[in-house]
C-alpha cells in the first residue's frame, strides 16, 4: 500500500497544478517551485551537535534568514566551506580536520533551511545570496562547495566575481538547472503548457529562464583557478556536469573518480583539496 500510494500521490499533485494553472497560472507556478524548494532535512542531528557546537561563530542577518556560521582558526590563509541540499556544515567534518592539520582559518555556515539556519525553502538563487555575503564579510582566498553548494559558487562567481578569492573547489556539482526541471515534470508528470508557465514564472522572479541557467556556461568567464571532483557513477548529480564546466573553464582540472558516490569524505580527496590548495 505505501508504494502505492508513492507511486501515485506525484501524479496527483501533477494532475493538480496542471489544472490549477488554467485557472490561476501564476499561483500554481509560485506553488510547484515552493514545492520543489522544499527543503525536509538537513537540520542538525544529536550526533552532529557536539562538533557544530564547539565551532559557532556568529548567527549572520542575511539572504532574509538567520545563518549559523563557525569557526575553526588557523594561521594560514581563510577558505570558505559550502555544503550540499539537504544537508549541514557536519557534512565537511573530515576535510575540516585535515585543513585545521594544514593550519588553514576555517569557516562554514548552514545554508538557508539547513543546520542551525532558519527557513523552509532552498533554491540556488537565495544560497547565492547567502554566499555573497560571508564572501564579502570573511573574505576567504578559497571557495569549497559540494553538490548544489558548488553549483552556488560557480553562480556566485558569475554574478559577483571576487577579486580576493583565488581558488574554487566543486565536488559533486550539477551543472544545468533544466535537468533539475526535466527530472521534475518526469516524477510529477507536468503537461509542457505548465513547465512553459513555470519558466515564465522563474524568469519573473529571477531574470533568467530555465535552460539559461548553467554553470558550464558561468564557467566560461571564470578566470579563477579551479578544481574539480566528480565520481563517474555519481547517482545524484550526473558525472556529464563536471565534464562541461571543466571544458568551459580555462584554468579548472577534473579529477574524475569511480566507485567513490556523491559525498566523497575520502582521505584520497581531501589530500588532494589540500594539495591545491596549498601548490
């Protein structure tokens, strides 16, 4: 009965905003994109507590949310750590012992909706916003994101370029927001007259359309030194992505992997995050 009901509540709530668009499109369109930005985990569990704890830094006013920052010091340069959807700051527990090992000065924040931060929605927009603005006040010399984290950077980098940033490391990044968008109409089931005002909708709000937005595209006026990781079976974000952005991004190298997934915690990648660096 449960994957039944799986099966069939995405076609109902299709079927639903399918109609519901005839009626009042700009409302349905506000409605399904709230739905997709739906963020359902990601806050901090009791097992992450302790870790998190000891490194607050700062509650940052920004993007129209509260944003839980932290802070491990070092000597050395800053780098600025961006986690994944549905997830928190936990998630980059191993690379920050091996940065703190390197004495570099750590900070990381919760993205909107995530971790100790408030909210209800995430979409790369916003978490552009957020990123924007720990850019300007840490000015870290390094960027890291993993997952939509590094689909964030290479917009935030595309939109605000920061001269004091010198090197960007994406690990696990999807690259098109239309593969998203396809993925959704596929599960939901959304006639093409709907995806057609959901577009509408997106380039109102956001002043670009869905097939525009693209980080191998944004990668083509990158002019900073970049490090990509990607896994070849990656069933989260297509190993395809990363092979874009690289082609497009003069100074970027892709280190592609096999067997390692999504997440990539593995020593062997955060030797080599700390190779680069530190080169």
């Amino acid at each position: 009965m449960k994957k039944l009901i799986t099966k069939i509540l995405p076609l109902v709530y299709g079927q639903y905003f399918n109609i519901y668009s005839l009626f009042t499109p700009k409302k349905a369109a506000h409605k399904a994109f709230n739905l997709l930005c739906t963020v359902r985990k990601g806050k901090v569990r009791t097992e992450q507590k302790d870790f998190l704890d000891n490194a607050k830094l700062e509650v940052e006013d920004a993007a129209g949310h509260q944003l839980q920052s932290y802070r491990w010091p070092g000597k050395k340069e800053t780098i600025l750590l961006v986690h994944g959807w549905e997830s928190n700051t936990f998630r980059w527990r191993n690379l920050i012992k091996k940065l703190q090992d390197a004495e570099f000065n750590i900070i990381a924040f919760d993205a909107p909706s995530h971790g100790y931060s408030s909210g209800k929605l995430l979409y790369v927009p916003l978490y552009e916003k957020a990123l924007h603005y720990m850019t300007k006040k840490y000015t870290p010399k390094y960027i890291i994101g993993h997952s939509v984290g590094g689909m964030t950077l290479m917009y935030n980098e595309f939109k605000n370029p920061n001269p004091k940033v010198e090197k960007l490391v994406t690990i696990g990044a999807p690259s098109e927001f239309h593969e998203f968008m396809d993925n959704y109409q596929k599960i939901l089931k959304f006639s093409n007259r709907f995806m057609t005002v959901l577009d509408g909708y997106i380039f109102d709000r956001f002043g670009f359309h869905i097939q525009d937005f693209s980080s191998s595209r944004f990668a083509q006026s990158n002019t900073k030194k970049g490090l990509l990781f990607h896994d070849r079976l990656d069933k989260i974000a297509p190993y395809h992505a990363s092979e874009n952005v690289h082609k497009n991004w003069a100074s970027s190298k892709l280190i592609s992997t096999e067997g390692l997934g999504h997440s990539m915690h593995q020593e062997e990648v955060n030797n080599q995050i700390i190779e680069f660096l530190e080169a």
